[in-house]
C-alpha cells in the first residue's frame, strides 16, 4: 500500500512528481435510464450498453463502478455480471437465484480497482448473463433508478 506524500515542508518546491501522484478523479461516468435484457442464449454473457472509453497512464490507479438493479424476470434465476477491458474480462460478479428471489430489481454495486500496466485507450465494457437456465435476465433502469458506470483515477501507488 502506498503512503502518504508527507515530504511537503515550508519553503520547499513542489515537484511535478507530487502533483502527478495525486488522483485526476472522475475519467468518465455513464448513466443508463433503459433497462437492458438479455436475448437468447440468455446464459452467455451479452453487452448490457454500459461501455465507457479513457485514455489510461501506466502505473496509475483507477477504480470501475458500475450500479445495476438485475432482476430474474424470465423465472427464477441466477445473474452473473462481467467486466470486460478491451476483449479480455476482468472480474465476475455473480448473485444466485436465492438472493434475486425478490421480486423486483435488487441494486448491487460492483466494484474493481486496478493500476495500469500500459498507457493508452481502454474500452470497458458491463456484460451479464443468467447463471444457468436460458431464461431472461435484465438489468433494470429508468430515470428514477438509473443504472451508472464509472471510471476514476486514484493516483499512483
């Protein structure tokens, strides 16, 4: 884990280093007020239109958000989310049919920090799926419960 920048002093210069260690913030945030449901075969994972595309720095730390409101509305039924850098996915996050039993969308917030091993353009992408029955699932949104996407920089390591 990083420490704190504690080499600040009285009269001292501020280097660019410093000032390039702290974090940019928000690279790009997406709000999504149309649901999105899968097609068959429902249990392959299939772009849910949350896409967002930054230019990266190598070395830096950023975090991905993405809010969802998955909901099993073809019938019981399990949900998987992936997040996906380019064509390669990165992480998985699945909810079984025993908590989506609810009967309406359940909000889940999905989380992933990372630090760049190169610099450049990187799309990433919201996928989903239905974790075993080819039966629909949908990530719930409208303009009252939106679904979001979200990039932020968090400064070097």
């Amino acid at each position: 884990m990083a420490t704190p920048n504690t080499t600040f002093s009285s009269a001292a210069v501020y280097t660019a280093e410093q000032a390039n260690s702290f974090p940019f913030g928000l690279c790009g945030l997406q709000t999504l007020t149309t649901s999105f449901g899968t097609s068959a075969t429902h249990n392959a994972f299939q772009d849910t239109g949350a896409t967002l595309t930054i230019t990266e720095i190598s070395g830096r730390r950023y975090k991905i958000t993405m809010l969802s409101n998955p909901y099993p509305n073809g019938g019981l039924q399990g949900v998987k989310f992936q997040l996906v850098r380019g064509a390669t996915g990165l992480r998985e996050n699945h909810y079984s049919s025993t908590v989506m039993d609810t009967g309406i969308a359940l909000p889940v917030v999905i989380q992933f920090v990372y630090t760049s091993v190169a610099s450049g353009s990187a799309t990433y992408k919201m996928q989903m799926a239905a974790l075993t029955a080819n039966t629909q699932v949908t990530d719930f949104g409208d303009p009252s419960f939106p679904r979001q996407f979200m990039i932020e920089d968090l400064g070097k390591p």
